[in-house]
C-alpha cells in the first residue's frame, strides 16, 4: 500500500495497481492486497505470534501492526474505489481498537506486551514488542501515538530496566558524548549464565 500509495502520487497508473496489487477477487493469482486486508479482517481477535514468533497469544505488538493495516487498508479501499471493502475494514479497526486498551496495567505504569505464557513466566512483564509495536503500529490516529503518556511511561520502564546491567556504568563514549541506556529484548537473566561486565543476554 505504501509502494501504491508513492506510485500514484507520482503520477502511476490507477488501473494498473486496481489489477495488479489491490484486486483479489479479479486476479487471484497475482494482487495480494485485497485478500491480506480481508485475512486481518476476520482474523485479528484469534490469537497469533508476534514478531518473535514464539508464543501463541494475545500480543500487543501484533494488535497493532494489524490495527495499522486495517485503517490503511480502508482508505486505500476506499482510494481504488471499493467502499464495501473500506467499511469492512473500517469496522473490524474499529473493533480491534476497542480492544488495545487491555494491555495498560495501570498497577505497573506499563503497556503489557501480550496474555499468554511468556508473560506468565516473566517477572519483569516488560519486553521491548511493546515499543517496537508502536513503531511499527501508530496508525496516526491517537491511538497510542509516540506521546501517549501510557507509551512513555512504558518507555521508561523498559528502559530502565536494563539498568541492572554492568553495560548501562557506561554513561560516556571515548568523546564524552552522552550514550543511551542500552537497551535489549527484555531484562530477565539467562538462567544458564550470568551477565557479563560488558554485554546485554536476551534469552531466546
């Protein structure tokens, strides 16, 4: 839909995109965008993987890429003259949104990153899908866009949780240019190792 979307505004072929990326139902062998949007569509509320591919779950990263795809989705419907399509789509991300506001813990000041077992066997609750679904998922509608308090305050707690790492001492390059918390996945130690002086272990 991007690639579409720069194509047209630069003068592209309407028609051309319609059959060759957007219209399922005429070119079933070759447009794929119509089928993708309408998979998400029925879809979204089963649970998946996220992108770490590990656990089948609710995730929050997921929801929201997913969240993204619907809203664009509907206006690019919209664009190849497909309203049917559009209020489809409008309405499964209308529905889906209804769902986000799940994963706030507002005991913990943090967006969780999905229901399942991973979060059941982490202590932390915190990993950085979280940060990396609003990256990815802000679909430029407020719905948790890169100020949302409840994204920063998760921000600062994934953040700083890496803090117990010997690394994050390292507050200065060899210029004295300020450096950011070194951040990974998220903060639980290997069970097999411990950390080092010098580097960050992200299970899995």
């Amino acid at each position: 839909m991007e690639f579409a979307n720069t194509y047209l505004a630069g003068g592209g072929n309407l028609t051309m995109i319609k059959n060759r990326l957007y219209n399922t139902a005429a070119n079933p062998s070759q447009a794929p965008i119509m089928k993708d949007l309408l998979f998400v569509a029925s879809n979204w509320s089963l649970p998946s993987f996220d992108l770490w591919e590990e656990e089948e779950s609710d995730h929050f990263y997921t929801r929201m890429v997913q969240h993204r795809s619907l809203v664009m989705g509907a206006a690019f419907a919209t664009k190849m003259g497909d309203t049917a399509t559009s209020s489809t789509l409008s309405a499964a991300a209308t529905a889906l949104a209804a769902t986000l506001g799940q994963f706030w813990d507002n005991t913990r000041n943090l967006i969780l990153y999905e229901y399942g077992p991973v979060l059941r066997g982490k202590y932390s609750y915190k990993d950085a899908a979280v940060i990396l679904g609003v990256i990815h998922g802000y679909a430029g509608d407020g719905l948790y866009s890169y100020t949302d308090p409840k994204v920063l305050s998760s921000a600062l707690e994934i953040a700083t949780s890496f803090l117990i790492y010997n690394i994050s001492s390292t507050t200065h390059d060899s210029q004295g240019r300020v450096l950011g918390i070194p951040i990974g996945r998220y903060p639980e130690v290997s069970l097999h190792s411990p950390p080092s002086h010098n580097t960050i272990l992200i299970p899995g």
